[in-house]
C-alpha cells in the first residue's frame, strides 16, 4: 500500500511537470524538475526522521520571519527607486530567509512540545531559572548558600539528574551511597526552604548520552543558569552561551585577602613535596607552604606570608618563619 502512494505521488509530480512544461514549451525541463521534486518529496520522511520536534519548528519560524523581514525591507527601497527590483527581492529573501532559517534551527533544537504548550499555559516565561548538577547536590554546600538567602527563586531539577542521584545512592559501593544519599538529603532540606521552589522537569533529550551535554542542551531550551562545582561542565557550558553558578569559584572569592609581608599563626601538619618544607592549612582549607618548615612539624607557628598563588584548584599561601623572616630583615639592614 505505501508503495502505491509514494508511486502515485511520484506519477503525480512527474504529469505536473509535463503539463507545466508543455504550456511553457519545456517539456523535458518540466519532466525532469517535476520527476525530482516527486522523489524529493517521496524521500523526504527518511531526511525528517532524523530531525527533531524542536529543530523542524524552529527552522519554520525562522524561515519565515525572514522572508516577512525581507519583505517589509523591500517595501521602502521600491517606493524611493521606482524601478523592476526582482533581483533585489530575491537577493533580500535569500540573505534574510536564510538567515533566519541558521538562526530558527539553532534556537529550536531542543524545544519539545510539551514545553510549547507550558509557554501557551503561561508557565514558560519564568526567569531567573537555576538548574542543579549532581554534583553541587551531593557538595551539599548550596544548601548552606540557600539558607543565608544569597539564592532565592525557582530550582530547576532535571528527571536525569535525579534518577543519576538515585543510581548512586542504590550503589553497591558503600562511599557512592552514603554521596547518594546525602545528595537526596540536601534536597529535600531545599525543598523546605520558604525562599526556594524546586521544579522537576521531565525534558529529556534522547539522543544525548552524555549528562553534562543534556544539563547544558536544557539550560539553552530553558534560558537557565547551571550551578554546579565540576569545573569541565563550567568551561563547556560557557563555550556555548550558558551561564554557570560555580560553588567552588564563589568560595575562592570569600576567602580572605593575604598579603605578602602578613603575619599568621599556622599549624604545620605534613611534610611538602619540596626538599625541608612544611604544609599547613587554614580553617577555610588554603594550603600554606612553609620553607623549611619540615623541623616544625606538630607545631603551631608564627609564619610570614612571602607570596599568594591562585589557581583554578583554589589557592596557595607560601610563607617563612617569623624567625627566618626577621634574620632576613636584619641582614638586609646591614
């Protein structure tokens, strides 16, 4: 039976095209241009399969915002030149068609129609949407950040993420389910927060594999920001025009302002990785190297700050003993 149609749809282009051509006298052209655009359309099931919901509507609109804007474009330039501007329409419609047609494809891709009659309902103009990732869930540090009130609004909760947190926390590995289960823990403790909403939402995107690509795929559909403390995830998001909300990079900028010259009492914990340095930590975490500090292992000491590394881990304090410090001094003064 499809073989029929697609037969008759195919018999029906071709006739087309001869009659047309017969009345323009271009037989063979009319053939040939109605038998290809027969097969085109035939065929055309097997080019659209492999296009999304999202990508086929987006392109529709695009395609012909930019031929209305061609021609709203054109209706000036004819009025003041007066003259047979066919090619001038034709060119404004393939710059403007087309590029409405890059734009409408890109914009769409991921649009699915329940998300299309959520914008109808008026539930899709939401702003100021933040989508979580698994790992600032498990971090369990946005909780804290939620409570002072420095975040407020609406939490986007995808349903891969939290199936992602439920894998975990059904894992056989007896540290991946306690992470688990302190991420489901920290959601809910949002979740009862008055200044917080939390939103599951059940926008998949099947031909993504990859959880990252799905949580960035979701922030573009959404116009959502992305908090979450991987540092990959950031970088990729930024690439392709998604905010990022970077625990780690916000507790970076809380910590205090050392300079070199200041004075600390630290205790000296381990040995560095360098020849006679000693490594201690600040209540926040900041590693502190010492020189030759390796003789004051299991000692609090006076140290002075000599300089400050900041790297995409956090930062690093060096420093020297105050003793150290002040024979330095005394030499230079002689």
């Amino acid at each position: 039976m499809l073989f029929i149609i697609k037969f008759a749809v195919f018999a029906l282009f071709g006739i087309s095209g001869y009659l047309l051509g017969l009345r323009y006298g271009y037989v063979e052209y009319g053939v040939v241009i109605g038998a290809l655009l027969g097969f085109l359309t035939i065929y055309s099931d097997l080019i659209l399969r492999k296009v999304d919901f999202g990508t086929l509507i987006g392109g529709l609109i695009g395609l012909s915002s930019g031929l209305l804007f061609a021609a709203l474009v054109f209706i000036p330039i004819k009025a003041l030149i007066r003259e047979d501007m066919v090619a001038a329409s034709f060119a404004l419609k393939g710059i403007f068609g087309y590029g409405g047609l890059l734009i409408g494809l890109r914009r769409g891709r991921g649009v699915t129609v329940q998300g299309i009659f959520r914008m109808i309902r008026g539930r899709g103009f939401e702003e100021n949407l933040k989508i979580l990732d698994t790992s600032v869930i498990i971090d369990g540090r946005i909780a804290d950040i939620c409570e002072t009130g420095f975040l407020e609004g609406i939490f986007v909760l995808p349903q891969f993420i939290l199936y992602e947190l439920q894998y975990i926390a059904d894992s056989q590995d007896s540290i991946k389910r306690a992470r688990g289960r302190r991420g489901l823990d920290v959601l809910h403790k949002i979740q009862k927060m008055t200044n917080i909403t939390v939103k599951i939402v059940e926008e998949d995107f099947p031909k993504v594999k990859d959880v990252d690509s799905k949580l960035v795929a979701l922030g573009q559909m959404l116009n959502a920001k992305i908090i979450t403390n991987d540092f990959n995830l950031n970088k990729v998001a930024q690439l392709q025009g998604v905010s990022v909300l970077n625990i780690n990079e916000l507790a970076n900028s809380l910590k205090p302002v050392v300079l070199p010259g200041e004075t600390m009492r630290v205790f000296v914990l381990k040995e560095g990785k360098e020849y006679n340095q000693g490594v201690a930590y600040l209540d926040d975490g900041t590693m502190v190297v010492v020189e030759n500090g390796r003789k004051l292992m299991g000692k609090h000491t006076e140290v002075a700050v000599t300089s400050v590394l900041q790297t995409t881990a956090g930062r690093m304090i060096f420093a020297k003993s105050r003793e150290e410090q002040e024979k330095e001094e005394a030499k230079v003064a002689r």
